[in-house]
C-alpha cells in the first residue's frame, strides 16, 4: 500500500444476500467458502512470489489483512499505524494464515496474547 488512510480493516463480513448470509466461510467439497476460493490462492500466490514482497502499513491493518502484512518478507509501518488480531471481537477463529504466520513473526506466547485479548499493537 503506502497510500489512503489504512491497510486492511479485514475482510468484510457484512452478507450481501441470504445465499451469502447461509454459507460465508463453509469448507464443504460441494460448495466452497470465501476463505477456501480467494484467501487461500492468494496467500499461496504471496508465498511463492519469485521476488521479494514488501507491505507498507500505513494505519489500521487488521483481521485478514495483518495475514498479508505478515506474509510479506517485510514489513514497515507508519507512525499511525497498528496491529489487530480482531477475530475475538467478532468470534470467529483468526484466518489467512494468521495462526500459521504470526507465532513463526512473535512467537507463540505473544500471538496467543494477541489473538486472545484482541488488543492493538501499534508501530
């Protein structure tokens, strides 16, 4: 990014129809969740870009889109920029990677930290 007044919010979790509102995250063969059709390839397609991926955090940089910021190879963050694990405030269980990613970045204790109490953590 490096431009607009944030990162990422996350993703969006309002239904836009009663067909969304039924099935936004199912993991079924059948029918395919948001998580399983777009996030997935997409952190894959970050994982094994062929050149370095740089994020630039310039605000609010939450849910998923701390998942894409920690999937990079590095990370710089402006001085009005923050973390947040916002999972907890929404209950559901952090994705995009973000269990796999953030106790490889900060280690187990301070994920768990993070993801549990749902503070931020600014730069």
């Amino acid at each position: 990014t490096g431009e607009g007044r944030g990162f990422s919010s996350g993703a969006n979790l309002t239904a836009k129809s009663k067909e969304d509102e039924a099935k936004p995250f199912r993991h079924s063969v059948v029918e395919q969740g948001v998580l399983t059709l777009k996030y997935h390839p997409l952190m894959y397609r970050l994982r094994d870009l062929p050149f370095p991926f740089l994020s630039v955090v310039n605000g609010p940089c939450a849910g998923v889109g701390m998942s894409f910021a920690m999937a990079a190879d590095m990370c710089t963050m402006s001085d009005n920029a923050y973390f947040l694990q916002a999972f907890r405030n929404v209950g559901l269980v952090p994705d995009g990677g973000a269990t796999y990613l953030l106790p490889r970045k900060i280690g187990w204790a301070r994920s768990m930290e993070l993801i549990l109490l749902g503070e931020k953590v600014h730069a």
